[in-house]
C-alpha cells in the first residue's frame, strides 16, 4: 500500500549543519541513525555521569546495528553528531550550556552561542538533517498547576508539527501526565507503548495509571507505524513509550514523596519556566539519594535499545 512513496529526506537547511561523515554517509544510504538530544547531558545529569551515560547510550545505539548522531548546538553552529572531546566539553559547560528549545535556536546561532537541544529542538535538527528515529529521556508536558501558570512544555507543539519518532520513557512524572496525555490527542500526536501493555509508563517508573491510546509489540511493529506516518505525509511526531524495567525502576512511593516535595520548593523559591525542570530533577535525586539518578541513567539507555532497534526496522523498510 505505501511502497510508492517520497522518501522521508534532509532539509535544505541542513547544508549549514556540521554533520559527522559516518552521519552523513548513513543518512545517504537510508542507513539506521538515531538522533540523541543534548539537554540530558548538560541539564539533567551531573558530570561526569552525564558524559558516561551520553558515551554508555551511544554504545548501545551501536550495538543494535544503528549509527547514534547526538545533537547540540557549539559556537553558533549545529552539530549532528559529537566526538569525544566536544561531548566531554558539553558535560563539563553543563547548565553554563544555553537550554535551547525551538524559539531560542536563532538566537543562540545568531550570537555564536552554545546550547544544548531540548526535545523539541532536537526534534527540528534531527527532521533538518533527515533523521526520523529520535530517542530521549521522557518527553515534556503540562505541569502540575498549569491551570494557573499556563506552563506547558513547547515539546508538545512541537510533536503536533514535526514528523519525528520520539522513543521515550513516557512523560517525565514531575508532570501532570493526564492532562499531557490529553494535550497530545489535541495535538493529534500518535502515542504508543511498546510492549505487553498499554499502560503508558511515568520516566522513573513502568506505570503512570494512564493508558496510551495504542500498543504495539515490537519494534517491528513500531517501524511500520513511522513508516505508514511518513506515506501519509501527516507531518505530525509519534511518540513511542517504552517503560522502564521494573527490576530498574525507582520506588514509586518515595518518587512521589520526593516530587511532591521538590515541587514545594521550587514554589517556594518561584522557580519556573525552563529552569523549573532542572531544578526538579536534581532536586529529586538529591532527596531520593540517587535512587532517581539511577532509575533516569536505567531508563535511557533502555529508550537507547529500543530505539536502536526500532531504527534498523524502519531502514528495512525505506530500502525495499
């Protein structure tokens, strides 16, 4: 049925990018890239975990038989792709990095600036450069008491415009994850788990207890999904939620706790907009005592297999 199509392609805008020759070579050939966003190493772990779990995640990505392509933003120019010693500068800038969704890319390139992509950036340079298979973290969402902030993560327009595949643990569960849930159907955003159930999973652990509205079993089967979106010309993301193991999970009691306690803080401290995440995050594994560190470094690099693998299915499928 989908076999006559137009191939999911670069942008014209990607000429300007700084892209790694193993990159390019497999974009070229309709080869397995998964793209890798940059956020989780400079806001959302401390060094040097975040420079081990960024080499760690690209491992895996290679052994599943894909090529990974980490994306940031150094000097004022887009990189597809990081070598060693520019992943190790990226860790060590940490938040010195500029948290760069997609209403600050033109600035940050404009003044030769540094800036490590969120999601939804990451999403715009990943589809530029002809990438459609992105794995991350959790994604963002509607925060807790957005009736009154309005606070909602440019994560979720963006999933309803840019037709990339975001593999991810779920919603980060500082979130209301129901109403994100529902702002992704308005969006008209095809969520997915990928697994035994439908169940879609809170980051740190396997059950949010919400449903996702579909279910596939494999990566197999979630290649077709991605592969029958781009034939459609939906130009809408997907998002693929992939729980933790539960022997990996944190405990969901004392997340809670922590969150609901974190939360406080930043309330009390007014702490919002972009540097409210970051500060939940450390915050949380500060008073979970590593315990949601862990958890976060377990899931990613579990997106990062399944990512891997749902990116060689959908080359499969491209190349016949």
């Amino acid at each position: 049925m989908f076999r006559q199509i137009a191939r999911f392609h670069a942008l014209a805008s990607s000429k300007h990018f700084t892209i790694t020759p193993e990159i390019k070579h497999a974009i070229s050939n309709k080869g397995p890239v998964v793209a890798l966003e940059s956020t989780i190493i400079s806001h959302g772990m401390p060094y040097p975990q975040n420079v081990e779990t960024a080499h760690a995640v690209q491992n895996i990505v290679r052994s599943e038989g894909a090529i990974p392509a980490t994306i940031a933003i150094l000097n004022g120019r887009v990189h597809i792709g990081l070598q060693d010693d520019e992943l190790e500068q990226l860790g060590k800038m940490g938040a010195q990095a500029v948290k760069t969704s997609r209403r600050d890319l033109a600035l940050v390139l404009s003044q030769g600036l540094s800036g490590a992509t969120t999601v939804a950036s990451t999403m715009i340079l990943a589809r530029a450069a002809g990438i459609p298979v992105f794995v991350t973290g959790g994604i963002g969402g509607v925060h807790r008491g957005a009736d009154q902030s309005f606070d909602i993560s440019a994560d979720l327009t963006e999933l309803g415009k840019t037709p990339i595949a975001v593999v991810c643990a779920g919603v980060k569960s500082i979130l209301d994850i129901e109403k994100t849930l529902e702002v992704l159907e308005t969006q008209g955003v095809s969520v997915t788990t990928v697994g035994s159930s439908k169940r879609f999973p809170a980051f740190y652990t396997p059950d949010s207890g919400f449903d996702s509205p579909s279910r596939v079993s494999d990566a197999a089967a979630a290649a077709k999904v991605i592969f029958a979106n781009q034939a459609l010309e939906l130009n809408s993301g997907m998002v693929f939620a992939v729980p933790i193991p539960s022997d990996q999970a944190a405990n969901a009691q004392s997340i809670q706790q922590a969150i609901e306690s974190a939360i406080s803080e930043a309330r009390t401290k007014r702490i919002s907009g972009k540097d409210e995440t970051p500060f939940l995050l450390k915050r949380i594994a500060e008073l979970t005592q590593g315990e949601s560190l862990a958890a976060n470094i377990a899931l990613v690099k579990n997106n990062a297999k399944v990512g891997a693998e749902i990116a060689v299915e959908l080359s499969k499928l491209v190349s016949t």
